[in-house]
C-alpha cells in the first residue's frame, strides 16, 4: 500500500487495506510512504508494518533547492526496491502523493500488478505517470477520466471513506456528541491542521450574536487550537477540537458543513448526503481543491466560496441564511448523496483480491 504526502493519501489506503482484510483474513500488508509526516504513527498503531521514504517534492519557485530533492528521490527509490523485492507482494496499491510514486514503480519493475486510485478531480503526477500500466486506475469524479485519455483501464468507484457515513443513525451520532436530536448544529472543518483563513473568519463570526440562533457548533481548529479560543456572542455552542476519532459521527450529525475541499472530505460529504460551504484551499496543487469542490457545487449540494472572500463575508452568516431556508437545504442534501459512493472500497478491494493468485 502506497501513499504518501497528506491524509488525503493515507486513509484512502488505510480504508482499502481494511476491505481487504475483512474479505481475506490473512492478508499482511506493508505501508510505504513519507518518511516526513504522521503515516507512521497512524499506521503502526494499526499493528502494520510501515516504511517511511526520503522522497521530497520539486520545488516550483525555489528552484536551487530541488538538487536536495534528486539525491533524495534516487535514494527513496534504492529504499522501494529493496523494500518491495524482501516483502514480495501479491498485488500493490497507490493511493497517490509524491512518496507513492517509488514503490509503485518498484512493483512495476518487479513485475508486481498494482492499480491506483486517484482522489482528486484532477489527478496528480503519480497517477499520471503510472496510469498507463496500471491493471485499473479507479477514479472519484467522471470528469477525471479525461486527464486519462490515454488509458483504457479507468474506472469510476469514488473515493473509499468511511460505509457508515451513509448508514450511520444520526441520533446515534449526535449521542457521540453529546447533542440533542432537535439542535441545529454546523460543522467546520479545515481538515487534521486545520484552515487559518477559515477558523479566523469563524472566530470573528462567533464574536457576534447569533442572528438565529441558537446553533451549536463542533469546530474542528486543527493545531494551534488555543489561538481561537475564547467567548463567543450569545446563542452560540461551541464544541472546539483539534482532532477527533468521532469525524465520521460528526459529519453525520450536522445540519450543515463547513469546509475545505479535500478530495475526501468532499467525498465524505456526499456519502453523508449533507449540504456544504466549501471554501478551497487557494495554494493546492493545480487548484485541484476549487476542481473538487466544483463538483459538488454544479450538482447542487454545496455553496462555493473562495479563500479571497473571506475577509469581506462571514461564514457563519452564510450558514445562517442557508439554515433559514429548510427546503432548499434539504434539496441540497438530496444533490449531495446524489454523488455519494459510500461502496468504493469495498469495490476497489474486490479488484484487488481478483488480482491475488489462487492456490
């Protein structure tokens, strides 16, 4: 299993693995992805094995510093094949991000069948670059398969979250969280680090009265948690976090989610079936982030807003308004679940488990 770089990587994956394992109990996987981030924290507590690379990203600006960047990615690549040949898997996954993109090549080397799967709208350089013998390159949004004109083995599967997301009770959910099943409750998310620009512009609009109140709010602040603390204007309940095992049973329970526009998080959003205010992050690569949320938004289930605006509008007035209005926030919901896929792993493993030789 390969992917590296983000979360948006790493739980695809994660979520694949587990589907496979619940179809074939003996499965034994071997993570590989950045040596730089959380992935080997998340995934040893998972009892897997994990091997972090030196792979670095090319810098776009700062040229001079991407001959650090060469002599890492050839040693990244030394560390996969080694790494691929001793564990001598069946099959191999990618998930995407710059780490993934040495192991996989080293299964392809090897001669290791492997297939992909792309989150984002527009799909980024590993993909591309290993898509063409790929067994199958499975896809999140059909406007994707057009980047990937050249291969004929693309298919549409979404991106694999979390099945409950579709099933879950919501009065369960809310009982995670200690709320009411009549509270009117939002979500705001910038994802695990959270959003400076988003949790800045909450933190003035809690300043104020609730225009219609009261709304509760779970605010996910991502790190740096105690900079938005603090009173908030009456009519507001606020539950901050920085970070929460409970995310799925939080999309569930609101009314209303704010948002970046991570491939996952949007992916999350329609397999919940919940109306959005989705506000892309401006620096992601190729804008894939305003890709993503365009998506959403031309089918209906949520409100676009870029990053720029947020010093001339407050969010949580943009919630208040669409809050007001239960039909059209219904509608919204209706649009979103329209693009939700809460199977894809499952159908994604199915495929996997078709490539494993059979004794």
């Amino acid at each position: 299993m390969a992917a590296g770089g983000t979360g948006g990587h790493l739980i695809p994956a994660v979520r694949i693995a587990e589907a496979i394992k619940d179809r074939e109990k003996a499965a034994r996987f071997l993570f590989m992805g950045s040596d730089r981030g959380f992935e080997e924290q998340v995934i040893t507590a998972r009892g897997e094995q994990y091997i972090g690379l030196p792979a670095r990203g090319f810098e776009r600006r700062k040229i001079w510093r991407n001959l650090r960047a060469v002599l890492d990615n050839r040693r990244a690549s030394r560390m996969a094949r080694t790494s691929v040949r001793e564990f001598d898997p069946q099959a191999a996954v990618g998930c995407g991000g710059y780490a993934s993109y040495f192991p996989i090549r080293a299964a392809r080397a090897l001669g290791v069948p492997y297939i992909l799967q792309e989150q984002n709208r527009i799909p980024g350089l590993a993909t591309k670059w290993l898509a063409s013998q790929a067994k199958r390159t499975f896809i999140a949004y059909e406007q994707t398969r057009q980047e990937l004109s050249g291969c004929n083995n693309v298919e549409m599967a979404g991106n694999p979250v979390d099945h409950r997301l579709a099933s879950m009770d919501r009065i369960e959910a809310r009982r995670r969280w200690n709320l009411r099943s009549d509270e009117t409750v939002v979500l705001v998310t910038g994802g695990s680090g959270g959003a400076r620009s988003i949790n800045a512009n909450v933190a003035r609009g809690l300043a104020r009265p609730c225009p219609s109140g009261p709304i509760t709010l779970l605010w996910q602040t991502g790190r740096n948690k105690a900079e938005w603390g603090g009173a908030s204007g009456s009519g507001w309940r606020v539950q901050e976090f920085e970070f929460t095992d409970a995310m799925t049973e939080a999309f569930v329970a609101a009314d209303l989610i704010i948002a970046r526009a991570g491939a996952l998080t949007v992916s999350e959003i329609a397999a919940a079936g919940r109306p959005a205010i989705l506000v892309p992050f401006p620096h992601a690569t190729a804008d894939h982030q305003t890709h993503n949320a365009r998506v959403l938004a031309e089918a209906g289930g949520a409100v676009m807003i870029a990053d720029q605006q947020l010093g001339e509008l407050s969010l949580l007035d943009k919630a208040c308004d669409l809050l007001k209005d239960r039909e059209q926030l219904n509608s919204m919901g209706v649009a979103s679940r329209s693009l939700g896929r809460p199977d894809a792993a499952g159908r994604i493993a199915d495929y996997v488990i078709s490539l494993l030789p059979r004794v």
